[in-house]
C-alpha cells in the first residue's frame, strides 16, 4: 500500500549536467515546500556520491526535512561504482530500491547524481533514463554563472532534447546562480522553450566555505580562537602580504586573510582591528608556512582572547591561497545559515505551487510536523509583528533572531549592551542591521516606564525609586514594552526561569476578560497529526474551575491554530465508571465547561486512550462526539501533563513546540532553559500569531461598538 491508498507515488526527480549547479539548494527548497503541503513525502538518490564507509552528506540533510520516517540506507539505490561496472544492472536496482520507498509515500523527491563523470552515455542522459524508468518529470537545473540569456536558453534547448532523447521529460528549469539584475530576463528567455521557468540569484554564503571546511582542507589546528566560531563562512579570500595599513584598507565582512606567522605586525593589527568598531568582522586568519609567532607575540595574543578564529598550517603562501579559493562550501545538516538562506531564497523567487499542480502530485489531510511549522512561519510572515527578545546575551536568541530575519518572520527588538550584542552577532555571521538593541539598563525608557509601574503597583506600595529599579531587569523592561504597546509580543526563558518570565505578566499584563488562569499548551506534532496538552507548564494543582478555565484556553488556542477543538477532560476513569476526588473535579470541570462555552465539543471525564484511539471510544463511549477523535487533551494536574507530554515527545519521538502561554491580555511565551535555536525561531513564530490574532480580535470589538 502507498501512503495514499492504490495510489503510486508521485516522484520529482532534480537533475544537472555540470557540477556546482547549486543543485540541492533546489532539493532543499523543493522538498521543504513539498513537505508542508501534505501527505508523506520521501526522499531518494539513486547515485549516492558517497564512498564507501562514508555517508552521502546531501542525503544526510534532505532525510531530515522528509516526513516519512525512512532509513538513510533504504533512500539510496545505487554507488558509482555499481554504474562503472554495469550501467544496465544498476538502473534494475535503482528501479527495484525507488520502489521500496515509493510504496510508503505519497510523494518522493528524487536527486539526480552529481557529475562526476558517468561513463557513456553522458550523465545527464543517464540521469532521463532513470527519471524515464521511474516514471518521474524531471526538474532541470542549469548553472547560470557566467552566461547570457541567450546562452542558458541554448543550453536548455540542448539538455532539454538530451533529456528527451532518453524517453525523460522535462517539468521545469531552474536557472541558479544568476545575476541579480538578469532575473527577468533568463527565466523569460527559458520560458520561451515552453516549460516552467525559474531563476535564483546567485548567493555568495551558498558556496562560501566555513572556516571548520578551510581547516580540513589546509589540515590546519586551531592556534587561538572560539571553536564555535568555526562554523562561520569566509566569503573573501585575501593575502596579506602588503603592509599593515593597505591590509586594513582592503578588509571586507567574513573574509579570511593569510599571513605568515612571523608578520607579527599583521597578526596584531587583524585581531585588534576585529575588535574594534568600524572595522569589519572577519571569518578569520591563517597563518601558514609552518612556523609560530615569536613567543612575546604568542604571550600577548593569548592575553588579549580574541575570539576570532586564527588557524596555523604547513603550506606556503601560494598552496594556502589556492587551497582556501577552491574549497567549495557545503550545505550540510548543520550548516543552519547556508539552510535559511537557501531556504529564503527558494521561498522568494521559486513558487513551488506551480510545478506541483504541473505534475498533479499526491495531497492529503495527514498534518505531518514538518506541515505544522512550516505553516507557522507562514502565518507569522503573512502579518509581520513586533518581537522583543529579552535575553541578548544567550547565543540561542541571536541565532534564533539571524533565522527569524533571514526568512522574514518577525521584526525583532533584543535587550541587552548594544556593543556586546552587535560584537557577538558579529562574530557568529549575524545581521543586526534590522534589528533594535536597548539596554535597560540605561535606556531613557526607564523613567517613563517607572512612572507606569508605579501608579500600576501603588495598592501593593510601590514607589518610584524601587519601580526604577525593578523596570531596569531584562523580564520587567521587556513586558513593560508590551503593555505599551512598543511591541506586539514577547519571548523569554532561555536564561530566566519561568517564574522570572511569568511574574511580571501577572503584575503587568494580567488576564483576559473572564479568564481568571494564566496556563500553557504544548503543540504536540505527531507523524500524522497535531494534538494540544494542556496545562502542562504553569498550573500545579488547578481547582475544577481554574481547569475548566485551562480547558476553555486551550479550545481557544488550538482553534486560532488551525486545530478543530474537540475536547477531552482526562481521568483515570471513562464517564461515570469511577469516583473519587479527583474524578469528581474533573467532573465538576467538565460541567463547567459546558455551561461557559456550551458551542464547545467537551467530553469528560474520559481516559487518554478512550480519547485518541477510536476502537477503545466504541466500546467505553461510542456515542460521544469527542472520544476517538479528540484533538485537546486537558490533564488533571501538572505532575500529569509535564510526564505525559515528555514521555510521549521521547517515546513517540514526537515535536513538542511549547510551552505556549495562554490567557494574558497580551502575548508573551515562556521558553524552556535547554530551548533549542528551531525551538525559539517556533515560538516566536506562535507569538508573532497570537499577536495577529488579539488584533483581529479587537478590531472585530471595535466594529461591534460603533455599529
């Protein structure tokens, strides 16, 4: 059976016929998009390029972006070795391993070899007939660099008839690595030939090599230096070997520059220059020939602690240079810019939508997580909002924010000493440029924001010197920007605690209109579908009624999501099988509930698996419209949410994206203390919604009054 009943899998299959194509910034783009649309979308390579021993690094990272849970090994068919040595035997293997995975998708992208020489036929004219043998329309993708329109319309003209003489057929062309200025004028001369036609510019970070990559080439050892730095790209090469004033003249952003070790004047001069302001940042400093600075130098670099990478190595100036110019960056699984990058330029010049209605591909209602986020972002991107991030000393909020505003997500405000911020942004390859940095600490907001404070505090005996005080902590000067309205939500949590994050939102923001419990949800994204828990991060022991409030949130939540709201009030018993008092409040709740939101589906109490598994709903409650199907899951206590949403996450190896607070005024989320970058970049998205939606929300209200 196929993922979409009698259905074959429809497969897409991207090809080139020269290398450095950019080929899998194509892949990439393509399959992200292809996996947020629906159904299970596998990935494919019927030549792996890997040697033996050694794992396909393209492969590595597309299976990460598949929804379908695939083996590595089962998503390749074939070695170049296995085509040297029979090239008729190994399209048999190919057709037979596509097939095994086929059968388990809706939908497979398939990535065509990289060229390295096939022997005869050409390897373009092998990669049709795969495509042909699989039945897949193929994606071509052309290297524009370096030509005219006129000559990539020549060379798709070509490819297209080699393709076609292989029995393939040709669904759309990518022109990659384009001139910026050209855009219009190559995909309209491709579009001549009769097929869909896109053009990518070219993006320098795309095949720029990180400074790890350089070190490997030039079997470098890190001389000095944030090793966390290695993963920063050198866009430029550049020798220094003119004097120090001229180097200084030439720096550019993320460039490397080459030096021996015994220029001490230049190796000085670099690693203050990185340091200081109106300089550019640079990727790094390699010093070759061998040698090692004198020892007063090496005593005075290492009192200084640069963080800035300075590798050392054997070759002379000449092989350095040469090395370090022909080193071609990767996109790999970790390469998380090269990824948003590539990701935001297939996003603004590739509608992916096209091509997908051409090959009439395989859609279905399953909501996979990679569906779920990627519809996050796009929610968040329709209605950009005003994000303050508190925490701009944490390395996790700036990469965060480098891939919030590489994909357009959110406008940003981060708090924190706006040199230390910038610095640091700097050295890790982050553009700030857009983005406000205050520092509370002596932003000319304090004395405004005390003044508020203060007459909100003035029940509890607040005064205006202590009100100074408080406001100046990342937590309060942050909310007191939301409850302004200087932005339009907030995240914290990565360095705070959650009582830190909380407490100023109970001072501040307070709760909605008849909504007496501030609670949480997580989105619990499983391999088909999306569930909500709730309260699993906030409320230890709620009463009937404050559960009842929790239920009503999180109804709310999940609808503002996307998410049907079909409630379930969980208990260790189903209806009215047990007693006791913890089944009782339940109970209680679930009557509350009922009375307060009587539109809402709400079942309860009711077991988790009488919940969620339809054939335990038939026999313990088969006329409930909720059991079987439900899609908001409330826990009695948090002791019970906190495990269940855990053990479901590592068990089930299932994406919890949370917590998400719920019944504030405004919105503001708590981040976990081992929050991940994705985690951040996924709740400042859902922040950035909720933001979208409390305007809706008031709009609506104000339409109301004046009618």
């Amino acid at each position: 059976m196929t993922g979409n009943g009698a259905q074959s899998a429809r497969g897409i299959y991207i090809a080139s016929a020269e290398g450095d194509t950019g080929k899998s910034t194509v892949a990439l783009g393509v399959l992200v998009r292809l996996a947020a649309t629906g159904g299970r979308v596998g990935i494919f390579r019927p030549i792996s390029r890997a040697a033996a021993g050694e794992r396909d690094y393209i492969l590595d990272l597309l299976v990460e972006y598949t929804s379908v849970d695939l083996p590595y090994e089962d998503c390749i068919g074939v070695t170049y070795d296995d085509v040297h040595a029979d090239p008729e035997a190994a399209i048999g293997e190919i057709v037979s391993r596509y097939h095994v995975v086929a059968e388990q998708c809706d939908n497979v992208l398939i990535l065509g070899s990289d060229y390295t020489d096939i022997a005869a036929p050409s390897e373009l004219s092998y990669n049709a007939r795969i495509a042909a043998n699989l039945a897949a329309p193929v994606l071509l993708v052309v290297k524009a660099l370096g030509r005219s329109p006129a000559e990539i319309k020549s060379l798709v003209e070509l490819l297209e008839g080699d393709i076609a003489s292989s029995h393939g057929v040709v669904a759309g062309v990518v022109a990659n690595r384009c001139d910026p200025h050209q855009l219009v004028e190559v995909a309209a001369s491709i579009a001549e030939t009769g097929c869909l036609a896109w053009a990518l510019p070219e993006e320098p970070l795309l095949v720029a090599p990180t400074m790890a990559e350089l070190k490997e080439a030039l079997d470098a050892t890190l001389y000095s230096g944030d090793s966390d730095l290695l993963d920063r790209e050198a866009i430029d090469v550049m020798v220094g070997g003119m004097t120090v004033e001229h180097i200084l003249e030439r720096l550019n952003e993320s460039t490397v520059v080459i030096a021996p070790a015994d220029r001490s004047d230049v190796l000085l001069s670099l690693v203050n220059a990185n340091a200081a302001q109106g300089f550019p940042r640079l990727a790094g400093i390699i010093l070759n020939g061998g040698l090692k600075p004198h020892p007063m130098i090496d005593a005075l670099v290492k009192g200084l602690r640069p963080t800035l990478p300075i590798l050392q190595c054997d070759y002379g100036t000449y092989e350095t240079a040469r090395l370090c110019s022909t080193t071609r960056g990767r996109i790999a699984a970790g390469s998380v810019r090269k990824i948003d990058a590539a990701l935001s330029l297939m996003e603004r010049h590739m509608m992916a939508d096209d091509l997908f209605a051409e090959l009439n591909l395989h859609f279905s209602e399953v909501v996979t997580p990679q569906m779920f986020e990627y519809q996050l972002l796009a929610q968040a991107k329709s209605d950009r909002q005003h994000i303050v991030l508190p925490e701009g000393d944490d390395d996790r909020i700036l990469r965060a924010a480098g891939r919030l505003l590489r994909r357009g997500v959110a406008q940003l405000t981060i708090l924190g000493q706006e040199d230390a911020v910038r610095r640091r942004a700097e050295e890790l390859g982050i553009d700030l440029s857009e983005v406000d940095i205050l520092d509370p600490r002596t932003s000319k907001l304090v004395d405004e924001f005390a003044e508020i404070y203060t007459e909100l505090r003035k029940h509890k005996g607040m005064t205006l010197d202590r009100a100074q005080e408080i406001v100046r902590d990342e937590s309060y000067f942050g909310t007191m920007m939301l409850h302004t309205g200087m932005v339009d939500g907030m995240v914290s949590g990565a360095v705070h605690t959650t009582a830190q994050t909380i407490r100023p939102a109970f001072e501040i923001i307070k709760t909605q209109p008849g909504v007496a419990t501030v609670s949480s949800v997580f989105f619990m994204c499983l391999a088909d579908k999306v569930l909500t828990y709730g309260d699993c991060a906030v409320v230890p022991d709620p009463t009937a009624e404050e559960l009842a409030d929790i239920a009503i949130s999180s109804a709310g939540t999940a609808a503002s999501f996307g998410i049907d709201p079909r409630v379930a009030m969980l208990s260790y018993s189903t209806g009215g099988s047990g007693s006791g008092a913890d089944v009782d409040k339940v109970r209680k709740a679930t009557e509350l509930v009922r009375e307060r939101a009587p539109e809402l589906l709400v079942e309860g109490p009711i077991q988790y698996d009488a919940a969620i598994d339809p054939s335990v709903a038939g026999t313990k409650m088969p006329d409930s419209p909720v059991a079987g199907q439900a899609t908001v899951l409330i826990f009695p206590d948090l002791n019970t949410g906190n495990n269940t949403y855990k053990a479901v996450q590592r068990s089930a190896s299932a994406i919890a994206i949370g917590p998400v607070l719920q019944g504030l005024n405004k919105p503001m989320n708590d981040l976990s203390r081992g929050a991940l970058v994705s985690d951040i970049v996924n709740t400042v998205a859902i922040t950035a919604i909720q933001a979208q939606n409390n305007k809706k929300a008031a709009t609506v209200a104000d339409a109301g009054a004046t009618a």
